[in-house]
C-alpha cells in the first residue's frame, strides 16, 4: 500500500500543483481541466494503485500453484530435478536487470514519436499552455507519470511472459495426468485460479479505456456505439490474456485423451 501511495504521489499529486499554478486545474480556462478529466484521473489515483497492490497477491497465487504440482503427485519423484530446473530458470529470469532495464527504455520510447492521449483530438486541455506549447503538468505527464505508469503496465506483461514460460516447461516434464480427474482436466484445473488472480490487471485496463471514452463522449460528443468496437476489442484481448498461458498443455492433454 505505501508504494502505491508513493506512485500516486509520484505521478498524480505535481500533476494537481502545477494545474493549480498554472490556472489549469479547474474553470473555464480550458474545455478539460485537470480535475475534470476522467481518463487522467482514473489512470493515477485508481488503475494505477491496482496495478502495485495486486503484484504481492498475483505473486502468492502462482506461487502455491508451483507448489501444487508436487502435492497434488502430478510431479513425482523421478521429475522432481526437472520440475525444480523449470523453477530456477524462471527465476533466473525474473531476477536479472537486464530485463527491467528494456521495459524502463520501451516505458519512456513513445516520448520519441507524437504526445497525444487516446481518443482525443485537438480539444483544449490542462496539457497544453496557453502558447500552445506543452504545460508544466504536461511535460510532467509526458516525462515522469505515463512512463511510470508504462512501466508498471509493461512490467506485468513480462510477469505474464514469465508464468507461461514456466508453464511451458513444465507441459514438458512427464506429468501424472489422470484422465478420468474430476476436474475435467487432468488433474490441472487448479491451475485456472492462477489466470482468475491476473483479472485486477484486467480490471485496471478496462478502467484507464473507460476514462478514455468519457472522456471522448463528454467534451468531443463521441457516441457510444461509435466506440463499441474497442470495448469488445479489449474483452478479446483480456479473455486471451487470461487463457493463452494454458494452451501449453494442449497438446499434452490432447495425448492424455486420445490415450485413454
């Protein structure tokens, strides 16, 4: 919880002081004031925080699922060193820097190409001075708080890749699947807890794309339907996200039934 608080003051709380400086945080001075722009706020004060204070509890669900494989007998001891050697390059994996270094670099690459936020076109915003240059809580946002945010967005991505690597070497290991298991898996449907703990991740997305969309439909009277496709593009990719990881063992449990 506190370093969810420190992010939100990290990303959101200069955002607040500079508006207020700058006159930006509220009125009429621009279409969309700091304080009455949804997407922003969302991201920071709720997404945000969901995205810190979930890691510790996805990261306890797949870890008893690790341990379920050995006290359920579907490792036995013979696969034991196998099963340990997917364990330790995992990880070796998540420890190195290397790879949070490449997710710090991609988190801040976009700063290269066009600043715009999503759905929004040339409406008058918090964002832009009245120059028309950058605000100071715009180079902030630009510069510290979508990076951060990136960053964390990206971070849990790898976290995904990482859970479906371990998976995958585990479908290679000689299981005790049990055909008649009912679970109707094989003895692995424990494992569909580990994709129900990622849905807070899910849910966070789904609210930084809702605050896009109000935001759309309140100052660029963008209608609803108009915008329906990148909702039920987004619950593909969500429903994919969650499922992907236990395709590895369709193979294996296609072999278990074709068997039996």
């Amino acid at each position: 919880m506190q370093s969810a608080l420190l992010a939100t003051s990290i990303t959101w709380l200069p955002l607040l002081a500079l508006s207020l400086v700058e006159g930006v945080a509220y009125g009429a001075e621009v279409k969309v004031p700091f304080l009455r722009d949804f997407a922003v706020n969302v991201r920071f004060l709720l997404a945000l925080p969901i995205l810190i204070v979930s890691e510790p509890i996805v990261d306890g669900w797949w870890r008893r699922l690790v341990l379920e494989f050995p006290r359920s007998g579907l490792v036995g001891l013979a696969e034991l060193p196998a099963f340990d050697d997917a364990i330790e390059r995992v990880t070796r994996l998540r420890d190195r820097l290397l790879p949070d270094v490449l997710l710090l670099v991609a988190a801040f690459a976009p700063l290269l190409v066009v600043r715009t936020e999503l759905l929004m076109g040339d409406v008058t915003s918090w964002h832009v001075a009245g120059t028309g240059h950058l605000s100071l809580a715009g180079w902030w946002f630009d510069i510290v708080s979508t990076p951060l945010f990136r960053f964390l967005l990206l971070r849990w991505a790898w976290k995904k890749l990482l859970w479906t690597t371990f998976l995958w070497r585990v479908a290679r290991i000689k299981l005790r699947l049990a055909p008649a298991h009912t679970d109707l898996a094989a003895g692995l449907g424990f494992l569909s807890e580990g994709q129900r703990a990622f849905s807070p991740i899910v849910f966070a997305g789904g609210l930084v794309l809702a605050g896009q969309v109000i935001n759309a439909i309140v100052y660029e009277g963008v209608t609803l339907p108009s915008v329906q496709y990148i909702f039920v593009a987004y619950a593909g990719l969500a429903v994919i996200m969650l499922v992907a990881p236990l395709l590895v063992f369709s193979t294996v449990l296609f072999e278990v039934k074709r068997t039996a």
